[in-house]
C-alpha cells in the first residue's frame, strides 16, 4: 500500500483551500484588483459585484437573507463582533448576565471573559460527560438579567451537535439574544436560517475549504438584532465592521460555501463511511474511549482516548499522520484539553486524546494506513509505559500515591 | 515543537526498556511524576556486590523529552557507583539532549528518578 | 473595463505584483496547515509566517518580535486605539489629528462612550499637522496621541519625530497610521520614537487581508480580539497565511526597490502637476514635503465627483477623496481642516501613482483632463 505521507487528518483545524476555490479567487488577486468601497471607477464596480455575489452564496447555504451577512476576517472576529457587539447593545435594556458553556472555543470564552472585566457577570455551563447540553440547566442558568446566551453548534475537538433549535426557543422564551459559533458546521450540517430560532451566527471560510483570514457574521434582520460595532473606519459592513474588504478572500469563500451547499449530502455520506471505518479499526485497540456523544455528531470527527499513553508522545509517534490533541489553538501550551476535562475525563485520558478529522479529499487508503500505523505505535508505546504495565498488573492507576511533582 | 536529533534517537529506539524484579535486594526502583502532569518515570537500578551499577531499566509515560531523558540516563547509569550515580545532574541531561526551555523538567524528572531508585535501593541494604 | 484602463488611485488599492502572487500560491494551495498546529503542515505554516514577520520588520525598521499581524491597516489602528488607550487610568483623554483617516478618528471618536475625551489637533493651510495645537491638547492629561504618517489624500509628510518627542515629554503614548507612507518614503519605526505603528499590505503591491501594529513591547495594550491566543495574545484568530506570506514579500521588494519606485512616481507627479498648473488647478500641500506619488488637486468650479465620473468614461480610475468616503458628499475633512473653502473642496480629485503607471499613461491622461477640463467649464459657464 502506498500512501502520501503525511496524511492530512486535521480537516478541524482548517481544511485545504478546494482547487475550484482557488481558481475562482485567483482573478480577484490579479485582474479585477481594486478597492470595492470605491465607487467611482470600476475596478471597484468589479470588486463589489463579485462581493455581493459571494454574499448571496454565504446566505444561501444558511438560508437567510444576505443583507443578514456581515463580512469579519473570521471566525474569531465574528465570535468577539457578536458577542461584545449584542453584550454592549442590550445590556442597557436587558442586563449584564450572559450564558455560554465550558466548552466553546476560546474566540467565545475569551470574549465573555472581557465582558466580565467590564462589569459583565458570566455562567460557563458544564455539559453533560458526552458533550452535549442538559436544556433544564440550561433553563437554570437563565436569570432577569441574562441577555446574552452562546452556544457552539459543533464542537471543534469532540464534533457534538448541541440542539440549537431548542435552546434558541428557550432564548425566544426568555428574550435572550442567542448567538451560535457555527465555524465548525457549514457544510456538515444542515442550517436553515428561516427555521433556526438563532439571532446572530458566525462562520468561517478555512475550515470548509475556502481560505484563511475571511470569515462572516449572520445579524437577523426580522427580528432585526443590534450589534454595537468593535471595529470603527470606513463604515463598511452597513457600520457594523470597518476595514477594506479582501475581495479574493471573499470569492473564496462564496464559493467554497456554493459547494458546500451543493455537494455536503454526498459529502457526508462518503465522510461517514470512512469515519465507520477508522473507528472499527481503532476500536480493536485494548483501553481505547471514544469522546463525545456518538449519535448527536458530525461525521467528520473521531475524538479517542488511548489510554496509558501519554498524548505529546503518541503526536510524536504518529508524525505520519497530521491530526492534533486538543484543538489547535491551544495546543502551543502543554495543558490538557480544557474541552475533555469539562466532559469530566481524567487528565490522563485528555492528555492522551486525539482528533482525527476527515474531510473532502481523504481516502479509505489514508484511513487504513492510519489504523494500522496507530496499532504498531500504541503498541510500542505501551510497550514503554510504567501505566501500561501496572495496568496489565492488575494494579487500580486511580488508587497510586504518585509524587506528584 | 522541533526536537533535536539526539531526543529523536532516544525516542525511535530507546535505550533500555523493561523491567527488573523490584522484589530483588540488589534492584532500586524509583518511579517519579504522576499521570495527571503527563510524565510518569520507572527507573530501575541493579547493582553488583561491588556496588557498581551493572543494569539499568527504564519505562516511561511521558513526552519525546521524558522517553530520551530516561533512555539516557539509563545509558550513563550503567558502570556508576551509587554515589556517582546521585551526581547526575538534570543540567548535564538537558545539554546532552539540547531540550528547549519548556522541557526542562523531562531532566528534572530524570534526576528525581536516580535519586528515588538509589534511595530505594539503599532503603533495601542492611544498614 | 478595458485592459487600456489606466489606474491612477494607488493611495486606494495596489496592483498584487505577480512575484507577491507566486509566493503566495502555495498557502492558497497545497501548504494549507493551520499555523497553530504541531504537525508537519502547521510547522511549515509557521515557518512561512516568521520569514514574513522578518520581511515586515525589515521593511519598517523594526525587530520581528514588534510584529503583530492583523487583517487590515484598520484593524490594526482601531487594535492602537481601542488598546493603548486605557494604559493610563489617569488620563482620560486621547489626542488626533484633524487629518487622520475614519480608521483613527471613528474608534477614537467611539471612546467617548467609556469616558474619554477626544482632542482634535489642528492642521494647518500646508496639511501639517501643528505642534502647538498638541502641546495645548496635551496641557489635559494624554493616554494616546495618533497622528498619521502622511495623509492619504494630499500625501503630506508628517513631522512624526517632532511630535512623538511632544507626546512623550507629556508621557502620553503615541501611535501613526504609516500605512500611506510603507513603499513611498523611508519607514524607520526605531528613530521615529513612536509606541506604535500602522502598516498595511494591499498599499504596497500586496493583497489584501494583511496588515500590522508595529508596537513598542513595553507598552500595555489590550487586545481587540480575544481567542486562541495567536500573536502572542495580542490577536486571536487564525492567521491568514497566505496573505502574510504576500505581505511579507510585498516588503521585501518594496524594500529594494523603494528609491526607484519614488523616482518613477515622483517624476509621473511633476509632470502632472506641471500640466495642472497649465490649466489653472490648485494643488494642495504643494509647499510641503509630500509623498512623491500624490497630488490632490481641484479646479474652481469643476465637482471633483464629476471630474471623476468624466476621467474614468475616458478611461482613468482617479478618487475623489479617500475611497473609504466616496459614498459620501461631505467635502473632504482633510481639505477643511486645511481651512479651504468648501467650493474649492467640493472639487478635490486626487491622482496618486504606483510604480507600474507610465509616461504613456500619464501623456494620454493630460491629454483627457484638458478637454475634460474645457468641456466641463463650458457646461458650467451654461449653466450660470
């Protein structure tokens, strides 16, 4: 069997750029340049038609309206935009209090961490050992004052689709503006704007295949929500986020999201066979955990524990393979997975997790190479473990005094 | 993080992997770190009647860093009397190995490993 | 529009040069790792963005290290504002100049709402900005003072030395939007002695998505963005590499080649301006030092929109103002601080060159602006 190596198995962390995607961009950079905020020649004629096009394709994979985008760099800006944009807006009328959960990606609780500096009050609510939210805490952590809730759609390490629809009506109920970080869902699940009881969404280009550093923020417009801008200049955006436009990167987006929108069915299927297959495989391993709910998930992510072995050296070992423990943006500090722990693993079992995500251009070849290559190297890594060992020696690791260090 | 060509030795073959009977009088075995800091180091230690180190043992959870800083150790233990053995110092494993600054504490750990394996095997000898 | 369209609006936006696009299209491609990542993939995404931060600090005269990528030149003056701003609980108030571009002005302008004051420094009738209204200003107590490097409509230089040396005697910080000035005059952020510094890519023959703060690392500044902790903390969101990667090399020719692209530029300009004069045209901030490839001008009587509209029917992409104001009619705020009268300045069109523009070009386009000239003069005289 011959495989490209490394194989690319970190689809989470950002996906290749689609070569369609890039062909479309590539005008945009060389001929039709120009600045799409001027309006008196038509370089910037070409460039806004191009935009408002890209705009539409953005809508139409949500199904909303495109007067409800707003152009941002990014998923990060777009989760800072909405969130301090409405916390700001509201809490005049509404209050201080904001609801998220523990394991939103750090764009969402580092932004409800700012407001907390402010005079905000915050809940981080725990999810339940697989991931997903129990609606009657959810219901409990709501006070007078709350006027902000944000909810992940999917989770980026352990993929778990949260019930957006009912925690949204639960925000209609209580006239909480309800924002949702879907960057990790356009193109693996459904969503319908018309239908979605959600008030501000964010998305992302890079990780559906479109390119870094562009990114949108769904406002709705009926109801309309008010966002208080973060970024003042120009007044591009209708106000609500300045900044000249990268209009290649916007292309590249549009039409990442046209694919998506045309090709996620086929896409999914062909993604979950190939996730059945690397499960199956992996699960012939002794002492392996899969994290998160199984059922409430995107196919396109395996989130498994392998216990005894610790996770920097399984990375190591594995370098033939690009996936990554804990997600990417924290994985510069040697802190177990902040997402695991909430979920309530043993800092062992976090330390020695992996993602695996799969994606648009994996093959089965990839994913047999991979089962095979995380067989031999579990094995040998074991075969190196104090753990392992005690473990096979019947010895309970949770009842050891450790000199701790 | 890049790792520099000596941890990758250690950590592609390691040098001195398994076990000793700890139940033995002339076997010391340290065993240091704690799962949930995601290093674990075993270090075993036997030595003859002339208290010279003959064998050296080691088994480790941890990162690249830790494997090498163990593997290493192993390799400098052997032909060591116990008092020798003690001097080894993390500063010494950090150079050999050129660890970067955030894994410093593999060698600290590695020394704390000699340190808990001869006192263990002293533990054991008449006093 | 037609290939023969020439595009003389580079204070605007800036043709990608296609050495910037060729290094740019692997990280639209097959190097597609998340730079945050440890793998094989990420690594070389990192590595990609260290070369860049070298180029960028290169290029303006600053260490690697006092490089904080950003997607855009307004992203990183509102990062400035909003985030230097509060370093000084005691001093309430923050300094601007009149002439500053909306990505100083509005989130300066935005602090009121927590509290500060916001003092506008005066510019004279050349387009400098006037030490002594800053010392005045700063006679309240100062957190911030920000002052562009030259202006992007009359393309007049700044004494940035000179007004830095005024902030910090008063200790107050200082920040310059120097993202006109990268490409067209010499950038040294050390000797400059400010805290901070605006760049940006797509003014320089790169794309756009990129930008940076060059910032002083004694300074506290809070972040804009809050996240995965990209660029030290200080900016989260996951870097746009490849538009990094094109702002880092758009530096590094820039970097070579800066005294010839001033002197093709610069002798375009003359020559307009000779033309300009011939017709009877104000220039503004002729008198003082000026980037070599701006003029901004206006002819009595003539609407700068319709000269614009005109020019570009015959073929010529020129801007009315800054094109992030071209929605509106307000004459340009520049113009009035300068204290010219509005009719003059309802008529301010503003041509500004790039490397790539030729004598040809320029030739044909005197040639459209005389009869343009004539025409529209006519009509007017009609109409009274």
């Amino acid at each position: 069997m011959t495989v490209k190596t490394p194989i690319y198995l970190d689809y989470s962390a950002t996906t290749p750029v689609d070569p369609r995607v890039a062909e479309k961009m590539i005008p945009y950079i060389t001929e039709h340049f120009g600045n799409p905020a001027s309006r008196s020649h038509p370089f910037g004629w070409t460039a806004e038609e191009a935009v408002e096009e890209a705009r539409d394709e953005v809508a139409k994979l949500v199904n909303a309206d495109p007067r409800e985008i707003v152009w941002t760099s990014g998923a990060t800006e777009s989760n800072n935009l909405a969130i301090k944009g409405a916390a700001n807006f509201y809490s005049g009328t509404k209050g201080k209090h904001i609801i998220t959960v523990q394991t939103e990606h750090k764009a969402v609780i580092d932004a409800v961490r700012d407001l907390e500096r402010q005079g905000f009050t915050a809940t981080y609510l725990a999810p339940e050992p697989n991931g997903l939210i129990d609606l009657e805490k959810f219901k409990a952590a709501i006070q007078p004052d709350t006027v902000l809730a944000s909810v992940m759609f999917v989770n980026n390490e352990i993929g778990v689709i949260q019930d957006i629809t009912a925690i949204g009506n639960i925000c209609r109920e209580n006239n909480i503006i309800f924002h949702v970080d879907a960057a990790q869902a356009t193109g693996k699940v459904e969503i319908d704007l018309e239908k979605l009881p959600v008030d501000l969404m964010s998305f992302c280009a890079h990780k559906t295949y479109g390119p870094k550093g562009i990114g949108a923020l769904y406002v709705r417009r009926k109801p309309r929500i008010r966002i208080e801008a973060q970024m003042h200049g120009g007044g591009h955006e209708r106000g609500m986020r300045s900044g000249t436009l990268a209009t290649h990167q916007i292309v590249g987006m549009g039409e990442a999201f046209r694919l998506a929108r045309l090709e996620m069915k086929a896409e999914n299927l062909k993604v979950r066979r190939l996730r059945d297959r690397l499960l199956a495989g992996l699960e012939e391993i002794d002492e392996v955990y899969v994290n998160g709910d199984m059922d409430h998930r995107v196919p396109h992510n395996l989130n498994i524990s392998f216990n005894f072995v610790e996770g920097e050296s399984l990375i190591m070992a594995v370098k033939d393979i690009a996936v990554s423990s804990g997600s990417a943006c924290t994985s510069a500090s040697l802190e177990p997975s902040y997402v695991l722990r909430a979920l309530g693993r043993s800092d062992e079992l976090a330390h020695s997790s992996i993602r695996f995500s799969i994606g648009r251009f994996t093959t089965e070849e990839d994913i047999d190479y991979t089962i095979a290559l995380m067989k031999s190297k579990i094995g040998k890594l074991r075969e190196l473990s104090p753990l392992w060992e005690m473990h096979l020696d019947g010895i309970d690791l949770s009842k050891v005094e450790w000199a701790a260090h | 993080m890049a790792y520099s060509d000596k941890v990758l030795d250690h950590y592609e073959n390691p040098r001195n992997v398994g076990t000793l009977d700890k139940n033995d009088p002339h076997v010391g075995t340290g065993m240091v770190g704690a799962p949930a800091c995601g290093d674990v180091m075993k270090l075993q230690i036997k030595v003859n009647d002339s208290g010279i180190i003959e064998d050296a043992k080691f088994k480790t959870y941890g990162c690249g860093s830790a494997i090498a800083s163990s593997s290493l150790v192993t390799e400098w233990l052997k032909g060591k009397t116990l008092d020798q053995a003690a001097e080894i110092k993390n500063s010494a494993i950090a150079e050999e190995l050129a660890l970067p600054p955030v894994k410093i504490h593999c060698s600290v750990l590695a020394e704390d490993a000699i340190k808990a394996a001869v006192a263990d095997l002293k533990s054991k000898q008449p006093a | 529009m037609s290939s023969q369209h020439a595009f003389f609006d580079n204070n605007s936006t800036t043709l990608l040069d296609a050495r910037v696009l060729e290094a740019m299209l692997p990280y639209m491609q097959h190097q597609y790792g998340n730079a945050t990542s440890r793998h094989l993939f990420g690594r070389a995404a990192r590595q990609a963005l260290d070369q860049a931060r070298e180029q960028v600090a290169d290029a303006c005269g600053a260490h690697p290290s006092q490089v904080i990528f950003t997607a855009s030149g307004t992203e990183a003056n509102n990062f400035a504002i909003h985030g230097m701003a509060s370093n000084n609980e005691n001093a309430k108030q923050i300094a601007v100049s009149a002439i500053e571009h909306p990505a100083v002005t509005r989130p300066a302008f935005a602090l009121r709402e927590r509290g500060y004051r916001v003092a506008v420094i005066a510019a004279d009738h050349f387009g400098q900005v006037d030490p002594l209204s800053l010392e005045v200003a700063l006679e309240k107590p100062t957190s911030l003072v920000s002052v562009m490097l030259a202006n992007n409509e009359t393309g007049v230089i700044q004494d940035i030395e000179k007004l830095a040396e005024i902030a910090k005697s008063k200790s107050a910080l200082f920040h310059t939007d120097a993202v006109q000035a990268l490409g067209k005059t010499p950038l040294d952020f050390e000797s400059l002695g400010v805290n901070a510094m605006t760049v940006s890519s797509h003014k320089i023959n790169g794309p756009q998505g990129a930008g940076a703060l060059i910032l002083d690392k004694r300074v506290d500044i809070k972040p804009l963005l809050h996240g995965g902790g990209q660029e030290k903390g200080l900016r989260s969101g996951t870097e746009n590499v490849a538009a990094i990667v094109g702002f880092g090399v758009a530096c590094a020719l820039i970097k070579q080649s800066l005294e010839a692209r001033a002197t093709i530029t610069q002798q375009l300009r003359d020559a307009l301006n000779v033309g300009l004069k011939d017709l009877g045209a104000t220039i503004f901030g002729e008198k003082s030092v000026r980037l070599p490839n701006t003029s901004f001008f206006a002819f009595n009587e003539i609407e700068g929109e319709t000269l614009v509209t005109a020019l570009d029917r015959k073929g010529f992409a020129v801007a009315s103002g800054s094109a992030c104001s071209s929605d509106s009619s307000e004459p340009s705020h520049v113009l009035m601080a300068m204290g010219v009268s509005t009719d003059l300045a309802r008529g301010a069109v503003r041509v500004s060159f790039g490397a790539n523009n030729t004598q040809d070009e320029l030739n044909r386009f005197l040639a459209a602006l005389h009869s343009e000239v004539q025409r529209l003069r006519q009509l007017t005289a009609v109409a009274v």
